[in-house]
C-alpha cells in the first residue's frame, strides 16, 4: 500500500474535521440512525476522537435519545450530514 503525502493527509484531516464538525446532525448509512456531534478532538491526522449523541427529529426539534459515546470510527462514503450547527 502507497504511503499518503502531507497534501493528502491534510485533505484527509480537513474532511474528517468537516464532517464531524460540532452541531452537526449525521445520518449514518449503516446504522440507519442520526447522531449529533457534540464534541470533536484531534491531535495530528492519525490521533482523533468524536463524541456524539444518538439523536430523533420530535416536532421539529433534535432530541436526545441516548447517552453522548465516543468513538474513532471514520465516516463512510454514505454517510451524511442532514443538518448543521443544531445546539447540544
């Protein structure tokens, strides 16, 4: 396997940050459920964290259904982000 290049893993490092960007509301494709980014961490490109919270769209509003976790999964390609800057 090719090693990636600085340019690369900054392209890497700037999609992951946008797309687990806090307040945003994520649809994930395998799971079938929505989670609110409530916390992103990353030292370098290959250290990194995210906290989010499952969440339910109940009249209109986000709504916590589950406890916040933390995890180190990347997105897959299918997943989206459905909504931006929803307040924890």
């Amino acid at each position: 396997m090719a090693r990636i290049t600085k340019a690369q893993a900054q392209e890497i490092h700037a999609a992951r940050a946008a797309h687990f960007a806090v307040g945003n509301v994520i649809l994930s494709s395998y799971w079938g459920e929505h989670s609110l980014v409530t916390a992103y961490n990353e030292t370098d490109c290959s250290t990194w964290s995210v906290t989010v919270q499952k969440v339910k769209l109940i009249d209109g509003q986000w709504t916590a259904v589950e406890p916040a976790r933390t995890h180190r999964t990347d997105a897959d390609r299918q997943d989206r982000v459905v909504a931006q800057g929803v307040a924890a």
